[in-house]
C-alpha cells in the first residue's frame, strides 16, 4: 500500500515537472513573426553637431591668412618700420630687456602676461618680434560660447596702470588688450619742496604709447586750481569697443590688423564725417600744440629744434613740458579725448603767461 503511494506521488511529481519545464519553454521560444506593424510618429530632430573644421577655416584659410599677414607686416607692431615695437631695431634694442621686454618682444609679453608683473625676472638672451602667437595665444577648445574660444586673445582683463598701480582701466572688451602697452611708463611731475623739478633726460615724458590714459582722461600734468573735464567720461571711452571699432574695422574682408583707423568706423556716429578732422579738433589741437612749443622754447625747455633741455624748472612749466611730450606721443590730435587734451593744452599754455 505505501509503495503504490509513492509511485503515486512520483508519478504526479514527474507530471509536474514536465508541466512546467514545457510552460517556461513556451514562454521563451520566439514564435512567427506576425506582420509589419504601421510606421510609428518621427522623434524630434537632435542638435546639430559641430561641423568638423569648418568654423576653423573662417580664419585659418589662405585668402584670411595672407591678407592679414600683408597687413601686419606693413603695421607699426610688424617689422617694417625702423623706431616702433616690432622692429627689428626695437626688437634688438629693447626687446630682451627685463624692463622694456614686456612690450617689444613675444617672450616678454607672454611672460608678464603669466607671472603678471610688469618685467622679465631678467634680460631675454634671444628676443623674437611681436608675432600673431603675442596677441592671440592658442584656442585652448572649441565647446564654449565665449569670444576668446573662437577668437583667442592673450587677455581681456582689466589693466593696472604703471604709472599708478592702484589705478585700473576696465574697458569691459577685447580693447584692454592693447592697453597692456599702450599707457604711459612715466607719471606727471610733481614738485619738490620749493615748488620745482629737475628735468634729468632728454627722453622726459610718458613714453610713446599715452593713448590709454588719453583716452580715459587722465595721466596729464593737471596744475591745481586748472579746469579738467572729468574722468572716464568722454563720449569716446563709453565706447568699450573703441580700440577695436576705430583700429580693427574691416578692410578688405577681415578686421584690418595694420591697425590705422578707418573713416567708416567714425561714420557710425558722425554720419557727416569725411576725415578725422571732426568738428576741425585735430586743427584746433595742432594751432595749440604750436602755440604750446612757442612757449616751451621761449623759457627754454625746448631748444629751435623741439628736443628737451634738462635743467630745473617751476612744477608747472615741467608739467607743461610733459603735456606736449604727451599728445605728441598720443597720436590721434585730440580724437582719442578732445576735451582733455585741449584742457591740458590750455592749461599748458597759461602756465608762461
């Protein structure tokens, strides 16, 4: 009786077993393919990815290249003319200086750029000329929506002034670039106890490259009780961009790199200009700047030639001295700050009177 039990209960055993090994076997095996179901509604399109090197080739192709080279090459900062930062006489000169470096060679920029100090820890044995890799550096990526990815500057950080290093010049844009070297070396005189100062060079003066501070309205003489329009206000410094949009507006295809202004770009505001003589600033400055010289050779600060004689003078007509060496270096004739440099002029010349 129990043996027939348990062949009972094996046999149902057995049952059960194939009874559920042929269930999982059904559920697993793939049976006919059925028809074709109808097509279903279209995803929505990915973002379009970059496309290779295309965007490269906006500047790196042979047309851009060259036309930029050209200009270059015939600019101020290029190798073609005998006294200005690139040249090979400059580059010799001062370029591997610790302390002229910074702006007339390509390791002395990119090395103060770096360490932020204004000169090379010491003289570089072997200076290169200001070349595209100075201003530019290197793309670092491609995946931004920033400016200098696309376009690589070295820097667009605001700039301390060497003249007074509490002082920075903010123009918010690529221009702050250029105003690394274009400020003055040389801050204004300021008397001795006597009221007087001692001319010691014939080089006295900012240095060559004021436009910085010209165009902020500051880094002149400014002798007290004299009458100066306030600083940073001049229509031309709430221009952010100025430096760029006067000096890098397009010629012949691309952002002009010799770096001389173009008409057109003073046409954006003064619809009616047809040169930079705009409201006849520049010949008012020139008449000034003549009247000025007259004076300074007269007290003998200037010699009949226009160069500097060293010698002690009165605190103001030192000062008027650096005012003239000052918008003679600027360049621009009053276009950078008409009011300001007309108000040094002025104060200058009723200095000797």
């Amino acid at each position: 009786m129990i043996m027939k039990k348990n062949r009972l209960f094996f046999q149902l055993l057995g049952i059960g077993v194939f009874a559920i090994s042929l269930f999982m076997v059904s559920c697993t095996k793939e049976g006919a393919m059925g028809p074709a179901g109808a097509d279903g509604t279209n995803g929505v399109d990915g973002t379009n990815g970059t496309n290779g090197t295309t965007v490269c080739l906006e500047c790196h192709n042979e047309t851009v290249q060259s036309t930029i080279t050209a200009q270059y090459e015939s600019s101020v900062h290029g190798g073609s003319q005998n006294f200005y930062p690139g040249s090979p006489f400059v580059k010799d000169y001062a370029g591997g200086r610790n302390g002229c470096a910074k702006c007339h060679s390509n390791e002395g920029f990119i090395l103060t750029q770096t360490t932020g100090l204004d000169t090379t820890a010491t003289d570089i044995a072997n200076p290169t000329n200001i070349t595209c890799k100075t201003c530019h550096g290197s793309h670092s990526s491609l995946d931004s929506d920033e400016a200098d990815e696309i376009l690589p500057l070295r820097t667009k950080a605001p700039v301390k002034l060497l003249i007074d290093p509490t002082i920075s010049i903010d123009l918010k844009s690529e221009s702050n670039l250029c105003i690394n070297c274009h400020q003055p070396r040389t801050a204004p005189p300021t008397g001795d106890v006597d009221g007087n100062f001692a001319v010691t060079s014939t080089h006295y003066g900012p240095h060559h490259g004021p436009q910085a501070t010209m165009f902020a309205g500051i880094g002149g003489y400014e002798k007290t009780g004299g009458a100066y329009p306030t600083a940073y206000d001049s229509g031309h410094f709430k221009n952010t961009e100025a430096c760029v949009t006067c000096h890098m507006n397009d010629k012949d295809g691309v952002p002009t790199h010799d770096w001389e202004p173009q008409i057109t770009a003073c046409q954006q505001c003064h619809t009616d200009a047809t040169d930079f003589d705009v409201n006849n600033v520049q010949t008012d400055v020139e008449a000034l700047m003549e009247t000025l010289k007259a004076k300074l050779i007269t007290a003998g600060l200037l010699d009949a030639n226009g160069g500097i004689v060293t010698g002690t003078y009165t605190v103001d007509q030192a000062g008027a001295l650096f005012n003239y060496e000052m918008i003679h270096d600027d360049k621009s004739m009053g276009v950078h700050n008409a009011d300001y440099t007309e108000a040094l002029l002025n104060e200058s010349i009723a200095s000797f009177n």
